[in-house]
C-alpha cells in the first residue's frame, strides 16, 4: 500500500501533524502502539502564556496563543469534541515577596496579567486558605487532551489510517533512487518521527541534544470546586476528564524508572492539606516523561542528510502550544517548500547529525 507520508506516534504531534495533512490533500499511515502514560495521555493540557518567577512571557506566545485556539476548535469540530476552553489562572501568592513580584510586572505586562478586585478576591476564601491575595493570568487556555486522543484514534482507525502496532526502525529501507521510504508493506514519500520520548533512541537523531523530564500528577476529586479556573499555588489544579481534577507537576532530571512516587503524593497531599478548605479524594496518580531538550526548542523538518525522513519532536513542557503550531509549519514544508522558524528547524543541527 503506497501513502504520501507515513507518521510514527499518534501523541499531540502526531494527531495534529496527521489532521493537517490530511485537511491538505495527502494520504496518511499512522504507526502508534496504544501506551498508557504517554506525554501527551499524562499532561494536564493547559497553555500558560507566562512562566517563571520572573512572570515573562513565554516562546512565541503572541502566536501560538491564537493559533491553537483555532487549530483545537477546527480540529474539535472534525471529531464533534470540544477541545478548547478559555480559562483564567488564579495564582495565589504563597509569600509576601511572590505577591510583590506580581505587583511590580502589573503594569509590565497588561495583557496577560490582571488583578481579580477585592470581591472576587475574597470569594476564593470559602475554598482555598491563602494571605496574600490572588493574581490573574488570562487568558489561559484548558486543552482536553485526553478526548483529543480518543476521538482523533477513533477518526483514523474508521478511515483504516492507523497502524496499531510498534515501529520497528530496522525495518525501515530508504530506497533513494524511488525517492521513497518502505516500511513493511507500505511505502511512501516520506516518514516523519512524531514518537515523543521513545524517538530518543532512533540511530537517526539520537544524537539531539534530548532532555528526559519526568512529571508526575495526582488526580482528584474536589467535590464542589468550580471548573471554570485553573488553580495554582507551587501546583496546579486544572479540571480534568470525568469531572476530576488533575494536580502536579514536578521536574525530575535523575531518575530510575518513570513510575509514581511515594514523595511525590505526599508532598502534594500535604499542599492540598494546607491550602484546600473543602474535602478531596485522591483516585489517580500518573506518571510520564516529557520528551524535552536543552535549548527549550522543537526539532521539525526534515533531516539534513536525509530528506526521506523528517521528525516533529522535542517539545518539552510547551506540547499544547507548540505541536498545533510546528506541525502546521512542517505541512507547509513539505507541500510548499516554506521556511520553517530557524530556531525550531532541525536543520540547526546539521554538523551534529552529519555522522548518519
Ligand atoms: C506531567 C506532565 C504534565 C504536562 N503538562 C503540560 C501542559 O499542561 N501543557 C503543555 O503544553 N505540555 C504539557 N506537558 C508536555 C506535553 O505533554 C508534551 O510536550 C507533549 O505531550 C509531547 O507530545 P508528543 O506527541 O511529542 O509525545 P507523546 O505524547 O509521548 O506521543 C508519542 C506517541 O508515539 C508513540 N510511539 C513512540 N514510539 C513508538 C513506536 N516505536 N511505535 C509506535 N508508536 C510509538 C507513543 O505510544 C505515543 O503515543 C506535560 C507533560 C507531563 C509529563
């Protein structure tokens, strides 16, 4: 069977990477072996567009705020699923110097960063304990992951376009006279590595400069918690599928295995114990890693000693921002020969992968 591209994982790059090309004409095999915790299947789906303690703005944010609103709605709307909901974060300042540090980037950055008045300020206090008042970051938006995943798998098997199955990289053959790639019985014009984390290990780009992060979450149930908000003081309590709740994260860099922590639940249990007023139950604890690198920059294009085989990947902490955005880019790569950003194209590494 012959297709115009063949895409190997189905994670956030992976569907949107698969929907855009698709929306532009072109056939497409996705290889994805159904996997519990994923990146994607773990992550609380939410763009923040400011970050750090210094409140700046993130990477590219005035772009890719926008963009993924139309990118999950369009996509929502092909799978009948609500994917996007414009949200505000409440960040209740743990100590006098975090709730001056708002105070003085206020007037910074108005467009982001607001204060609730006194009123709502105070209407917080019935469910959470906190003494130094609340800062506004909005818009923010609440991505459903989860249905995204779900809904978009269900669209490909439907249309026979996925392949449930693990990608085994030997038997991959770049037949370069054909100007193809074979892959078992299909071929096709290119192959693009969307595998998240698992992609570190491919001969190909193994050389990246990848970072493994793990994140782990608890998820709860907050009975009585309004589900317009996203919560945050240290973690983040974001509404989550089936009426729950979705807690965390951490960054760990040294680790043993990517399973959940004993220290973790209690480090949020005694969190919640303090800074929640009303009852929860704890129902979940999840675990995954975040296929991140060093420069905080996405690798997507095509491989600079390769043209067959291209990747969207690397995408760190920032995937619900940045995978609509760069598989967007990558699409119109492919089709139309267009520039991808410098700072995100893999070409950036073309000394560094010259070996294979
Ligand atoms: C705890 C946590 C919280 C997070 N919260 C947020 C957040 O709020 N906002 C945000 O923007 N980002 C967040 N992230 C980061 C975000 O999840 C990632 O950036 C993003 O999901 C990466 O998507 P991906 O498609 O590259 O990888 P993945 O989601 O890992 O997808 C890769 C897919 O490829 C498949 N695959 C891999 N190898 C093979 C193979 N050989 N054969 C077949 N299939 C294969 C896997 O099964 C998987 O389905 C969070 C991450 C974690 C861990």
């Amino acid at each position: 069977m012959r297709v115009d591209y063949i895409i190997v994982g189905q994670g956030l790059c992976g569907t949107f990477l698969s929907w855009n090309l698709l929306k532009a004409g072109k056939s497409v095999l996705v290889i994805d072996a159904p996997q519990p915790f994923t990146a994607t299947k773990v992550a609380s789906g939410i763009i923040n567009p400011v970050t750090g303690r210094r409140i700046v703005r993130t990477w590219m944010i005035e772009d890719l705020l926008p963009f993924a609103i139309d990118a999950y709605t369009q996509l929502g709307q092909q799978i009948n699923t609500t994917l996007v909901e414009e949200s505000s974060i409440l960040d209740f300042h743990p100590t006098p110097q975090m709730q001056q540090a708002f105070a003085e980037r206020l007037p910074q950055e108005p467009t982001y960063l607001h204060l609730p008045d006194k009123e709502e300020d105070a209407s917080w206090q019935h469910f959470f304990r906190y003494n130094y008042g609340i800062g506004k970051i909005q818009p923010a938006l609440i991505l459903h992951l989860q249905a995204m995943l779900a809904n978009w798998r269900l669209y490909l098997q439907q249309h026979q376009l996925l392949l449930e199955e693990t990608f085994n990289h030997g038997e991959l053959v770049f037949n370069t006279a054909a100007e193809e790639v074979q892959y078992k019985d299909f071929s096709a014009a290119k192959i693009i590595c969307c595998d998240g984390v698992a992609g570190f290990n491919l001969p190909w780009f193994n050389k990246l400069p990848y970072v493994r992060t793990k994140g782990e979450a608890i998820i709860a149930d907050i009975p009585g918690l309004p589900r317009t908000q996203l919560y945050k003081q240290g973690i983040t309590i974001v509404p989550w599928k089936d009426g729950l709740f979705w807690i965390g994260s951490n960054y760990v860099w040294d680790y043993e295995d990517v399973l959940p922590t004993v220290a973790f639940r209690k480090k949020v249990e005694e969190q919640l114990n303090y800074w929640l007023r009303i009852p929860y139950t704890i129902t979940d604890h999840l675990a995954a890693e975040r296929p991140a690198n060093i420069e905080r920059r996405p690798f997507v294009g095509l491989h600079p000693h390769q043209p067959l085989l291209g990747i969207l990947n690397g995408m760190g902490t920032k995937g619900c921002s940045l995978a609509p955005f760069f598989a967007h880019e990558l699409t119109q790569h492919l089709l139309h020969q267009l520039p991808i950003n410098p700072l995100a194209d893999v070409q950036r590494f073309k000394r560094v992968l010259a070996d294979r």
